[in-house]
C-alpha cells in the first residue's frame, strides 16, 4: 500500500471517529444533564419564562435535529433564536456560555496558552528525564543507580498529582524560598518570571509521565539488547555509543511515540488537577469551574476539544510509524 491511500485511509477513520465522538457527546449531554433552560433563567423563572429560553436556543426539538442544528453550527455556523432577536454565532460554533454568554470556542481559544505552555514544558522535561533514566538502568542493569531509579519512578507513578504539587509548594515557596507561588506573566513581558510560575507545574506532570517512561525504555532496551543482531553488532566491533543508541535505543523507542501522542494530546484537553493546585488559568480549570457552575455548552467544548486533540494525535502517530516502518502500511492493508 503505498503513502497516498494509507493516508486517506487513516484521515478517514479520524473523521469517522470525531463525528462519533460529536454525537455521543451531544446525546449525553441531550438526555443525561438539567434542563439547560431552567439552569440558564434560574430559581425564580417562571414556566413561561423558561419555554421561552427553550424556543430561542432550539431546545425543544426533537434530538436528531438539534444534533444536526449544532453539527452544522461547527461546519457552518448558526444562529439561536430568529428575527431581531436572533443572535449568530460563526464556524466553528460550539455554543455560548450559559453563565457568562460567552462564545464557548472563543473562551476556549483564550485559555490553550497556558495549558500549551503547561503540557509542552512538562514534555520536555518528562521526555528528557524519562528516556535517558530508563536508558541509563538498562545499560546499569542491577547496580544501585537502576534499583534508585526504579524506586524512584514507582514513587512517581504511585504518588498523586496534587500531593507532590503541595509538597513542592512547601519545600520550594514556603520553606526554602527558591520559588515564587505561580504568577502568571507573558513570556513576551518577563521570561524568567514565565519559566518560575510554570516551574513547579511542569515537575509535577513530568514526575509520573517520566517515571512510567522510564520503566518502559528500560523493559524495551532489555530485551532489545538481548536480542541476536546486538551480538553481532559487539562481535563485529562496532563502538559502544551506535550500538547504544542507534541497536537498543532506537527499536525501544518504538511505543514511547504511541504513548507520547495520546498522552500529550490528552493534556492539551487540560491538566485539571495541577490547574486548579496551582491556580492556572487554562483549560483544565475552565472545565473545572463549568462542572462547578453546571455550564454545559462549556464541559461539552472542552470534551470536544480533548477528542479532537487526541484523534489528531493518533493520526499523527500513525502517521509516524508509516513513515518509520513502512511494515505499519503493509500490514493495514
């Protein structure tokens, strides 16, 4: 199967699964949560007052077409309500706010610096630290640096998010004062006030992505070099560093770019808990106060956007290994 059709084949399965995700969603949301027009007038609103709610936005469709009116709103746009009254929203459109009345995507969009900013920097970190302390034990196999290190990634794995984020605090802010408590400035104003309000969240997300990072670079490259192609490649007296890095590295990283997609895809729908600690304004901690609030156009666009994130992830880790082992090709066929 040659690159052209793989791709179409691939993009296609991601849209598939996208509109899937879109309708799932939206049936959730449909006929699992509060009445959205009783939520939006509030305590006092009288029956009138809330069919009238109903009316301007759609909601007293029947499902498929409600669905259909927000799947083209995403493609095309739409409008809420009709005549003077009515109020347009343009593609892509996921709705407006309930409790601000806002437009959702526009909100969204405001709040992806920081959490970009969040999840690339605990990327580098956690790729950095996770690879070469996974590659280190394996080439230390039973010396004290690979039982430390092994520990120490169990400690990171099992150890929550929000503990280690309040320990850091008291060490770094309180105790020791190496640290300032996160203060968001542009980076474009004060670089370094930037690197130290994202210093303390990026060691917290790369704690249990880099320990479980490690454990697998370390598992692959153990068997990786026990394989018979490394003998040879010792018999034939290659230096140490390509047999390294170019014989057990480059095979061991194989499922690490399978995990990296998904996971870093992930955190771009928000990294709630480290928000939320830490006082972040990204999109995990929109998603925290619209669950807080029962703002349901907003929990429904982050979920999208996270799907979305994610699909495009998968797609571009395919992508990859096609690129990389042409076998992947062959073998969807």
């Amino acid at each position: 199967m040659t690159l052209l059709p793989y791709l179409s084949k691939r993009f296609l399965a991601s849209v598939i699964t996208l509109l899937a995700v879109i309708f799932l969603t939206f049936a959730v949301f449909f006929w699992l949560t509060p009445d959205p027009a009783a939520n939006i007038c509030g305590q006092t609103c009288t029956p009138d007052q809330i069919h009238a709610i109903r009316e301007q936005l759609g909601l007293n469709q029947p499902f498929l077409k409600q669905f259909w009116a927000f799947l083209a709103g995403i493609f095309a746009g739409r409008a809420y309500g009709a005549g003077a009254t009515a109020v347009q929203c343009s593609a892509p459109c996921i709705g407006f706010s309930f409790q601000s009345g806002t437009n959702v995507l526009t909100t969204i969009i405001s709040r992806l610096p920081v959490t970009i900013s969040l999840a690339a920097g605990a990327a580098v970190l956690w790729l950095l630290v996770g690879i070469s302390g996974g590659m280190i034990s394996a080439v230390k196999k039973g010396t004290w640096w690979d039982r430390g290190a092994m520990m120490v990634s169990l400690g990171g794995i099992s150890l929550p998010n929000y503990f280690v984020a309040l320990v850091l605090q008291y060490l770094l802010v309180v105790k020791l004062k190496l640290l300032p408590f996160p203060t968001l400035v542009p980076f474009s104003e004060n670089p370094s006030g930037w690197f130290k309000a994202y210093l303390m969240p990026w060691i917290v997300l790369a704690l249990m992505y880099a320990a479980t990072y490690a454990r697998l670079i370390r598992a692959n490259m153990l068997d990786t070099m026990g394989e018979n192609f490394m003998r040879t490649a010792r018999a034939k007296g290659l230096a140490p560093a390509p047999i390294l890095f170019r014989h057990a590295l480059r095979p061991s990283l194989t499922p690490v770019v399978s995990l990296f997609g998904v996971e870093f895809a992930t955190l771009l729908g928000g990294a709630l808990i480290t928000e939320t600690v830490f006082g972040l304004s990204g999109v995990g901690k929109l998603a925290y106060d619209a669950i807080q609030s029962n703002d349901q156009p907003v929990i429904m666009g982050v979920t999208l956007v996270a799907a979305f994130a994610v699909i495009i992830a998968n797609l571009l880790v395919d992508l990859a290994y096609s690129v990389l082992d042409p076998r992947v090709r062959v073998a969807s066929r």
